[in-house]
C-alpha cells in the first residue's frame, strides 16, 4: 500500500496569488514526502490562482489537488473547514500542512477538531522521529523555548508553520509536471455562522509588506515621543511599528504591533528603538535581514539578535538619525 | 444565558523571558518541563481577559451565571482568583502531566461543558503563553457544535435581535472587523481587551472559602479514545541565537547616528 499523501493547503490571496507561506510548506513537505515515500500535493480551496500548477511543480509536488465550489470563493472558515473535512475522509493524508497567517488559525485546529487529527501550530520543522513516525517541533513561550512532539496516537495530523521557520527551496533536479485533480465536494448545506457586520479595512501599505521598518517600545517613554518613531520611518522610505506594550497602552493603534500576536515581518531593515527584545516581540521580527538596535542598557536581548547595536538614549538618538537620513 | 471561561495556569512569561535573557532557563530531568521552582504560577492573561470579557457582560446588564473551569494539575488557586474577580462557579479538572496534551484538555472542558448544562457563550483566551498554541478554543468549538470566533476585543449583546446573539469586535491583521453570531459561540479574547479588574479585598476574603468542584474523567464518562493523547510533548529545548551585533561607535548621539546611517549606506540597506 502506498503511504498516506503529504498535503499543503493553501488558498487563493486577494491578490490572486498563492497564500504567503505555500512556497515554505511545499518545501517541508516535499522533505517529509521524500522521507517517508509518501505522494506530495498541493490542495487549493476556491478559484485555482494562476500561480498554481506552475509553484507546485516547481516545489516538485506529484499533484495538484483543486476543490472548486461557490461556497470557497472568499475566505469562509466554516466552508472550508467542511470541504477540507471532506477531503481528509476521502484522501486519508498523513499531515496537511499550512502556512501560518491569522486565518489558518480559524481553519487549521478546527479540521483536526473535525476529523479527529492531532494538530501542532507554530511549527518550525516536521521530520521522521527514530521510531519512524513523524514529530514536530514548535515554539513556546514566544520561542524562549521549542517543543518536540511525537505525532503519534491520530490517523492523521494538521501542522501550521510559522512564517519564518525556513526558507523556500525549489526541488533539486528541475520542477515536476504535476496533474490537475478536481476534487468534488458537496457545501451546499454548509452556511457561514459568523456573519461580518463590518469588514476590516486596511488602510494603506502593510507592516507584512514593509521593507524597512521603525518600532518604537516602552522605552520612548511617553506616546509624545513616538512621533520620532514616525518621522525616522517616513525618512528612511519604511513603515512604523510598535511593541504591545505600547499599544496596550493606547500610545498607537493594535495595527502596529509587531511580534507573536501582532504582524509578522521580513523586512530587509528593521530598526527598533527602546524594545528589550522579548521573544514575544522577536517572534514578529526576528527574519528581518538587519536588526539594528537602540537601547539605553547595553545588555538587552534585543543586541543579541541584532546586527548593529547603538547604545544610548533612543530621544537623544532618534532626532540624530532623522536628521542624518534626510541628509 | 450561562457564560463558562476556560482559565489555565502557566509559568509567569514575563518570569520565563527574564530566565531566558540571562540564560538561566533550564530543562528539568524529565527532558520537558522548565524547572524552575520560583517562576510564579498565574493565570494565562488572555484568560484573565476573557473573564473580564464576561463580567463587562454582565455590567452591561446582561443577565448571566458565569463559571470558569480548568484543567490541569494544581488549579484551586487560579480558580479562586476566577471566584475573586466574579465568578459564580468555579471547577476543577484535575490532570497530572504536566504537560498535557492540549486535545485531551480539550475534550475534558467540552464534556465538561455539556454535562454542567451548556453554555451560550465559552470564553476562552486567545492562546495560553506557555505552549502559544491557540488550539483548544477550537478543538472545544469542533466537540460541541459551536461557531468559533477569534480574538475577541470587545463583546456585547446584539441589540434587537430574535435569539441571543453576540455583536463581538475581532482584531485582524487588517484592522477592526465586527461580526455577529447567534449563541451558542465560543469566543476567544486577545490583549487589545485591555486591562482587567482587580479584585477587592473582601471578594478575595470571600473566595478564599470556595472551592472548585472536582470533575474527574470518570464522572464525565468520556469514552477512552478522547482521552488518548494526539501529540505527546518529548522534549523541550532553549534555542541558541547566534548573536554578531557590531556595536556602533560614537562619543555624542549626532555621531553614533551618522556611523549608523553611513553603515547602512554601505550596506545598501537605505538610500
Ligand atoms: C502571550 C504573549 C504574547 C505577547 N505578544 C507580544 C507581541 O506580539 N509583541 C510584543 O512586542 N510583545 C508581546 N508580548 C510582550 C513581551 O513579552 C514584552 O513584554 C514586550 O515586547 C516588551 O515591550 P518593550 O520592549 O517595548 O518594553 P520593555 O520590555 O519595558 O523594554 C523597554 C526597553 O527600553 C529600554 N529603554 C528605556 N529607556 C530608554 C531610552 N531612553 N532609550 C533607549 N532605550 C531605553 C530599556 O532598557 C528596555 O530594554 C507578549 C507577551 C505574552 C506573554
Ligand atoms: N488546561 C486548560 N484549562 C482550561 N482552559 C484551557 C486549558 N488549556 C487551554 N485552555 C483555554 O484555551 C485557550 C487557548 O489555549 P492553547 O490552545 O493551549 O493556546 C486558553 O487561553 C484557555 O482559555
């Protein structure tokens, strides 16, 4: 009997590409597949993204699974949630994995809840145990720690990576040509209990987007100063963000929040000033290419993660820096 | 309508981040568990918003009994704080592992729900800050048949609506989003709650003189199968960060800015 198929499931961004992430699981689970002799797919809920066939078989899946139904056309937690059922039942995977963004959190431990699977998030690595099951690790405490669970115990596991547990990485020896299944599925009974009264309006460029950031934390010491934070953003070309204690605080809005439950970045500079470098915090930041660091205690966290450090006060620092990058 | 809060106990994160910083955090014998004896055992904040959630309910006016339930090995003392702050009821889930897996904690709160009456709302907290998992809300939501919404900031009665129904404002990455959902729900609740309300002195007198009612696993009836564990935790480990930070040089706050700007220049990482 072949091995139970390793499955990545992704859907269609507004952006009419693949969901953030698709590119990372597909290189997990392509190491998995390999691992244990299992088939690689890639299962796409809703309007099948140009992107699609093209991604997949160049992460070197066997298949693209395609589940096309009114009902998944936008983002739809209890519409999902039924078809990926559906499909589990029929198609018994070994693991779906899924990239981790906040609306994996409706529908990832919700299909282990529904189909009795064993569900892990915060992934950073799934990989065959000695006893040649499958474990993954995940982080805790906001990565202060990691946790290694033995998968084992369920017919089946859901695993949601983190967005910044590993690289992409093309499959060695040229892409696949995977075939094109469409899967059937039957959500005409299904009706969305939650209804949306007003729906969330981003305004302007995001955090996630950004390529350089500027955060400001408690150290600014007053919401007057984070003003800095602003103008020094503005100046490099970047966006501004904060640590939570500051928008618990009320100083700048919950958008702005970076880290484990705020946004999750990857800029190619982020510069953060009067952070402590909480892992909780590190969580949102810590794939940025280049850390720079502001802060009074020359034994923070943070200048452990970062590559160039600036001891002193950031309200001295900051009107320094503004100056010199308009320069 | 009947309000259960689902209160867990964790090591103080802030405690474990300061172990962490210093490097002193450490694995016990057992391969999984931190050791460390003077880390303070608290409730997880999240669900100490979510119970505040509850208690704005019922300051609003909104009719409610509500009880806060958990799992786990030593939890009188979270619960008589739940009981401080406001609840009605509070019930211990006794489980030793210390740490569990969270499906059978899972499957234990939802029987527990069902059996103790229903509810027409579960809160939960958004995650609990030691396995930041944000699972259990879930798996609790699949087990009895509830509508799930996440991260909850604030959370009122809809006004005029035929059944009871929930006006609940979630944080999203894009911003603010309010929905509705008819009761019964499971709502989880994030930080952006704000901060929740301190005990007085005579309710933690009173508290004191609670105490939880015990659930085991045998007066649930569960069948066997749920309380076999999904994932089983076999190792914990504290990652290494690989720190290369070239500290800037600079006598005055102008020069160390313009070493930085100059070094980014070089990099190419600002124009
Ligand atoms: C479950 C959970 C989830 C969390 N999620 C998040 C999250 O998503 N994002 C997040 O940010 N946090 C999060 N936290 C909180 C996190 O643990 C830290 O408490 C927080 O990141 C600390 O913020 P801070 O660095 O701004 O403040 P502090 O830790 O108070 O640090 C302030 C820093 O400023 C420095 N400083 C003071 N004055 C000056 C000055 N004049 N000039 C320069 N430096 C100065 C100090 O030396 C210190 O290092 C979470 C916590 C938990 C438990
Ligand atoms: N052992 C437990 N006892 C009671 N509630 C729990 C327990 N574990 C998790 N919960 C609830 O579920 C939420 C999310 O937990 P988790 O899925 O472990 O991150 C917590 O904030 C609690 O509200």
């Amino acid at each position: 009997m072949d091995a139970k198929p390793i499955v990545v499931c992704t859907w269609n961004e507004s952006q009419g590409g693949l969901t953030v992430g698709a590119e990372e699981a597909l290189t997990l689970g392509r190491g998995v597949a390999g691992a244990t002799g299992a088939k690689l797919r890639l299962l796409v809920l809703g309007p099948l993204p140009e992107a699609a066939m093209e991604t997949a078989g160049r992460f070197g899946a066997d298949a693209v699974d395609w589940i096309e139904d009114a009902a998944l056309e936008a983002f739809s937690p209890d519409a999902y949630v039924e078809a990926l059922a559906g499909y589990c039942q029929q198609e018994s995977p070994a693991l779906v994995l899924f990239n981790q963004a906040a609306d994996t959190r409706l529908v990832a431990p919700r299909l282990a809840g529904r189909v009795g699977a064993g569900v892990v998030m915060n992934g950073v690595d799934v990989s065959v145990g000695e006893g040649g099951g499958l474990q993954a690790t995940a982080s805790a405490y906001g990565g202060d720690t990691q946790m290694v669970y033995e998968l084992s115990g369920a017919p089946s596991y859901v695993v949601a990576l983190s967005a910044n547990a590993l690289l992409p990485e093309p499959a060695e020896g040229g892409p696949t040509e995977p075939e094109c299944r469409v899967i059937s599925s039957d959500l005409s009974g299904v009706q969305e209990r939650v209804r949306v009264i007003e729906q969330a309006r981003a305004e302007g460029p995001r955090l996630e987007d950004a390529d350089i950031i500027v955060s400001g934390g408690r150290g600014l010491g007053g919401p007057e100063n984070y003003k800095l934070i602003e103008q020094l953003a503005e100046a490099l070309g970047g966006l501004a963000g904060a640590s939570r204690p500051i928008v618990d605080e009320g100083w700048v809005d919950s958008s702005q929040q970076v880290g484990l439950t705020g946004k999750i970045t990857r800029p190619a500079l982020y510069l953060a000033a009067g952070i402590s470098g909480a892992s909780q915090h590190m969580a949102g930041c810590s794939a940025a290419k280049t850390i720079v660091a502001i802060n009074s205690d020359p034994d923070a966290a943070i200048f452990r993660y970062a590559r160039y450090g600036l001891v002193g006060d950031c309200l001295e620092i900051l009107p320094e820096l503004i100056r010199a990058a308009r320069q | 309508m009947r309000i259960v809060v689902c209160v867990k106990e964790v090591l103080d994160p802030d405690a474990v981040n300061n172990y962490a910083l210093a490097g002193r955090l450490e694995i016990g014998e057992d391969g999984k568990s931190l050791t460390q004896t003077t880390i303070p055992r608290l409730m997880n904040g999240f669900d100490e918003q979510a119970l505040e959630a509850a208690l704005r309910l019922r300051d609003a006016g909104v009719e409610c009994r509500i009880g806060a339930v958990s799992v786990g090995p030593d939890t009188a003392t979270i619960l008589k704080h739940a009981a401080a702050l406001g609840a009605d009821e509070i019930a211990a889930l006794p489980m030793d592992d210390p740490t569990p897996d969270y499906h059978v904690a899972a499957a234990l709160l939802a029987a527990y729900i069902r059996s103790s009456g229903d509810a027409d709302l579960v809160l939960c907290g958004r995650q609990a800050s030691d396995d930041d998992q944000g699972v259990v809300p879930a798996l609790i939501c699949e087990a009895l048949g509830m509508p799930l919404v996440t991260n909850a900031r604030a959370i009122e009665l809809a006004p005029a609506a035929d059944e009871p129904t929930l006006r609940i404002t979630r944080v999203t990455p894009d911003g603010d989003e309010v929905v509705e959902v008819s009761c019964p729900a499971v709502v989880t609740v994030s930080n952006e709650l704000g901060e929740p309300r301190y005990p007085t002195a005579a309710k933690k007198i009173a508290a004191r003189r609670m105490k939880p009612e015990i659930i085991t696993p045998e007066g649930l009836s569960l069948p066997a199968e749920t309380l076999r564990p999904r994932v089983v935790a076999q190792r914990q480990f504290v990652p290494t960060v690989a720190g290369d930070c070239e500290f800037v040089p600079g006598e005055s706050p102008a020069e160390l800015a313009e070493a930085l700007v100059a070094r980014l220049r070089q990099d190419s990482l600002i124009q």
